[in-house]
C-alpha cells in the first residue's frame, strides 16, 4: 500500500502507520506539491492524505487509477469532485467537529479585532503617531448586547452562537433549511438573508462554498448592512464578490471587514482589499491552534486506516459511496 501525503505532516501519529505501507511525503514546508508531482505520485497510490489548496478534480481522478482512499486534513471539501470520487467508489473523509471552536474563536478573533481597531491601532503606534491619550481616539463598536448574524447555521456556526450568547448578544441565522432545534436550544432566531444583513451589527459567514452560495455577499447585499456593522469570513472566498466588498467598504457602508479566506488564495499585496484601513486580513488561518491541527491530523489519518481496511471513515464526505 503506498500513502501520499501532499504537504509535510509532523507527527508522532505517522509511526502507526504499518511499516511495510510505502509513505511518500511532500516536504518543502508550506509550499504545495506541484501539479506534475501529484499526478505522477497519485498514479499508483491506494490512498492520499491531501488539503485543502489540492485540486482534486477529473483530471487528478484519471490518473488515481488506484486510489481508494481520499482524506482531507480540513472540513471543507470544495477543492474535490465528489462525483468522480463517488463514481469511482472512493470515499473522501474530512475532519469536521474537532476544528469548530477554533474556528469560532477566529470568528470572535476578526468580531473584536475589526471592532476595536487593533490592527489600525498598533499601526499608528508603529508610525509614532501616538502624542496622547484622546476622547474618540481609534473609539470602534461595542461587541456585549449587539446583535451577530451568522450565515450558514452549521456545526462551527452552532458553536460561536454558544460563545456570543457568553457576551449577551443576540443570535440570528440565515440557512437553507430552517432548524427549529437549534433555534430552542441556543436561544437564536431564522432570519432570511436581507433581514439578517440589514438588522446585524456583525455579519459571519459559514456557508459552506457551492455554486449555491457563490458570491452571495454582491454589493446588494453589503448595501443593507448598517454603516455601523461588520462582516467577518471563516468560510470560503467565493462566496463574498470582493469588487463589491471593496466598494462598499471604502464608501464607508459598513464599519469594517476582517476575512481569513479570499477569492483567490494567497490573496496579493497589491490587491485593493489590502489597502483599506478598515480590513484585517489573516492567512486562512480559522483552525490553526496547535491542538486542532494535530486533532486533524489524528482524524485523517484514521480515515485513511479505516479506508484501507475497508472500514466506513470516521467523517464521509459521500456517504452515497457506500451504497454502491
Ligand atoms: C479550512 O478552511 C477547512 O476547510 O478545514
Ligand atoms: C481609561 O483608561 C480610563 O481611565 O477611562
């Protein structure tokens, strides 16, 4: 059996894989294995350990002409054609549940940071620009009794209304489907999407990326929210058009943005986002704790045994693929 692991995993965990088992391991530290690399490496793999900026699409299918297990050190799996996967009678496993309070925490993270100025903050101390204390200096939003609206109502969305009713806010979702449940178990309320932007005074993103949710934050929908308000994604980029982002942010339609994921990843230092003084912008970094990542790995690694062994996964993506 021969594994590959697409990026350089560092784990004690590594040492219960089989001895005999063939493990090939892209090294170069966060760098990503190259296309070339990954079609000529997955050609005779039985499984692969991959991640999110893998592309495993028709063309990384047709040379997997062995694989039988596909594991994602991540909870989103837009990067993989689930249907060749399903198709072909591959199961893909990904690592949800042990990363949602620490991408929560991000959430929250990005909440204060934009609300209280603390990058433009530390900036206008870097420049030396700090003569005295003053009455409305970097004065921001308040977090305690304001109202977050959370878009997508899933497992992380379920926990950072946990953590926002801590700070006595109120809690409105927007979701495809409706969930009565958790609606009277977190004390948290369905709104549509408009009703939800144009009451919140924080916006979190945790739709999942589709073609469903692709761009839709569009320049309509910021317009509805208050000058006052703040809009935060943990998501995926594509679901934000950032042309009107963009705009509305420098018009000073909303407050401020602060987003861990983007349309194009990495974004660029040039890119007009960038320049704005109200936008904090971190490297899609939403489960990066210590602590969570090695709980990812251990999680993948699982999934990868289980497949081999012909056993269900611990988390499947295409659960259909059983049915088969
Ligand atoms: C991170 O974005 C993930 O999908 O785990
Ligand atoms: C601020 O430092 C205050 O004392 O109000």
């Amino acid at each position: 059996m021969k594994i590959l692991f697409t990026r350089l995993i560092q784990s004690p965990l590594l040492e219960q894989i089989p001895k005999e088992y063939e493990v090939v391991m892209w090294e170069e530290e966060n760098k990503i294995m190259p296309r070339n690399e990954l079609l000529k490496e997955v050609s005779d793999a039985d499984a692969i350990f991959a991640n999110l900026t893998d592309r495993l699409d028709s063309e990384f299918f047709e040379h997997a002409k062995k694989l039988k297990i596909i594991s994602t050190m991540a909870v989103g799996f837009d990067n993989i054609d689930l249907q060749e996967a399903t198709k072909r009678g591959i199961p893909v496993g990904h690592t949800p549940d042990v990363l949602s309070e620490a991408v929560a925490e991000l959430a929250l993270t990005l909440m204060f940071a934009c609300a209280r100025r603390v990058v433009e903050s530390m900036q206008f101390i870097r420049e030396n620009k700090w003569e005295s204390w003053g009455p409305y200096l970097f004065a921001g939003q308040k977090i305690s009794g304001a109202k977050l609206g959370i878009i997508g109502m899933g497992r992380i969305g379920k926990i950072l209304a946990k953590q926002a009713k801590a700070l006595n806010m109120e809690v409105v979702y927007a979701n495809r489907r409706r969930d009565e449940e958790t609606e009277k178990a977190l004390n948290v309320q369905f709104r549509d999407l408009d009703s939800l932007l144009k009451e919140s005074d924080y916006v979190v993103m945790l739709a999942p990326a589709s073609e469903e949710t692709y761009h839709i934050m569009g320049y309509r929908e910021f317009s509805l929210m208050k000058a006052t308000s703040i809009f935060v994604n943990v998501s995926r980029g594509s679901t934000v058009d950032e042309e009107a982002l963009y705009k509305v942010l420098s018009e000073h339609g909303i407050f401020a943005a602060g987003l861990d994921v983007f349309e194009i990843e990495p974004i660029q230092k040039d890119h007009p986002l960038l320049s704005l003084d109200n936008v904090i912008a971190v490297p899609h970094i939403g489960s990066a704790t210590k602590e969570t990542r090695d709980k990812m790995v251990e999680i993948a690694l699982k999934n990868i045994f289980n497949g081999l062994n012909n056993e269900q996964l611990l988390y499947t993506v295409n659960e259909e693929v059983y049915k088969i």
